[in-house]
C-alpha cells in the first residue's frame, strides 16, 4: 500500500513519475545513456528543460512578457537574490512578516537596501493575516508568502497595489486556481509541490528586471540565466526532468 508522507517536503510524487523517472535513470529515450549521464546542453536536455518552461507558462496562463527560469539553491536562496537583483541601495522594498519564510526573507532583503515591513502578525506567533494594509507606493516591491506551511496560514486573495508583487508559492505553486498575472515575481522550490529537490522555479516579468546599479555576481544575475536559458552553469538535470514529468501530470 502507498504510505503518505505529511513532512513539509519533500512530498510524495505521482506513481507515474516515479516510474517514468526510474526508467529513465536507466535509459533515457532509449538513447542508450542515463538521465543522469547526457550532457546539460545537448539536445535531449534543451528539449527537456524547454517543454517544462512551456508547461509553467500554460499552466500559469502567461504570456512573452513573463521569462521561467530553473536555478539552483531552492527558495531560500531567492530571499538574497530578488532584493539583489531588484532592490538598489537606499531604495525601499515592503514585506509581509507572516511567518518564519517571510521574517527570513526580511533580514537577507535588509543587505541590500530599506525594508518596510508593511503588516506582521508576529505579535500573535503569526497565527493570522491581516487583510488591510498599507503599501508605500515607492516601494520596488511587495514580498509575502502565499502559503505559510509552519503556522497554517495562507492567503485567499491577494493585495491591490500598483506595487509589482513577488510571491514565494513554494508550498502551494499549482495547487488551485489562481491569476498568476498578479504576480511580478513567482518563486518555488520544487520538493514541495512541483518535482525533486534541488531546483528552484522563478518566473518573472521583464518589466522589472534591469532597473538597479549595483554589480551583480555573473551567477546571481537573473539576466544572465535568461540569455543562457537557464543553463548558464550546469544545472539540477534530474530534478528538472522530475519537474516536467510532474507538470505533464
């Protein structure tokens, strides 16, 4: 009988891709080598990598304004790359403190320039979510937490704001309805909801990017990972194929 496993993650995954997955450590398309064996740049991988940008974006309802990328490092890793790639020194970006995920993401967005804390429920151990709050609107961005998996609490309806909205969905990326075209920024690790650990999703609008005057870390720079389609450095291959077996799913 299949167990259930009601750890935060990593969850369980589909029988069919497990089987699907387990073929292909063995003989992937019967090429005679393993996923784990083909180059990150050849042309099975680039078919692979590309069909799972295609299914995010027709899941998500996007459109050419939106670029997906499959990076390394998981969700926490994007607590220090959004504000570095989004935030300039001196600028101001808001947060919602609704839990450990968002308070984390808070103390890394700190290096790097102002943050508002625009509505926190820490005073009752982050037990609700406050529906009404302000957005300064020179605020580069708006980060919450879609779904806290510590606490139990997630939010149903979004904030209105002109401020472009980035949203770690890592616990709930897929699972109901939602208009992803709200979301400036749409982070995820994998393990939760998606796919395998080791790979973490971004969509982003590309309205947003390209805005700050700092240096960049060649490998941080989110530009850098879309010109080179996400395989500026080799990437998480199997975990990615895990990700595309779960989105056709």
């Amino acid at each position: 009988m299949k167990k259930h496993n009601f750890n935060s993650g990593p969850s369980i995954l589909p029988q069919e891709v497990l089987e699907q997955a387990s073929k292909a450590i063995l003989d992937f398309n019967g090429i005679g080598l393993s996923i784990l064996e083909i180059g990150h740049r050849s042309t099975w991988f680039v078919d692979v990598i590309e069909e799972a940008k295609s299914l995010v974006k027709e899941l998500m309802q996007l459109d050419e304004h939106y670029d997906v990328l499959f990076l390394h490092g998981g969700a926490t890793t994007q607590f220090m790359q959004i504000p570095m790639n989004l935030l300039d020194d001196g600028e101001t970006a808001a947060y919602c403190d609704n839990g450990i995920w968002g308070s984390k993401a808070i103390k890394e967005a700190s290096l790097f320039g102002k943050v508002h804390v625009a509505t926190s429920s820490k005073d009752k151990n982050y037990t609700y979510l406050q529906k009404d709050f302000a957005v300064p609107t020179d605020s580069k961005y708006l980060h919450l937490t879609t779904n806290n998996t510590v606490e139990g609490t997630q939010w149903h309806s979004f904030p209105e704001t002109n401020v472009p909205i980035v949203a770690d969905m890592s616990s709930d990326i897929f699972s109901r309805q939602m208009n992803y075209k709200n979301f400036a920024v749409i982070y995820a690790g994998a393990q939760k909801n998606m796919g395998a650990a080791g790979v973490n999703l971004l969509v982003i609008r590309k309205d947003v990017l390209g805005k700050v005057q700092r240096k960049i870390p060649a490998i941080m720079d989110y530009k850098n990972h879309i010109e080179a389609g996400s395989l500026l450095n080799t990437p998480p291959v199997f975990a990615i194929y895990v990700a595309l077996l779960t989105l056709r799913w």
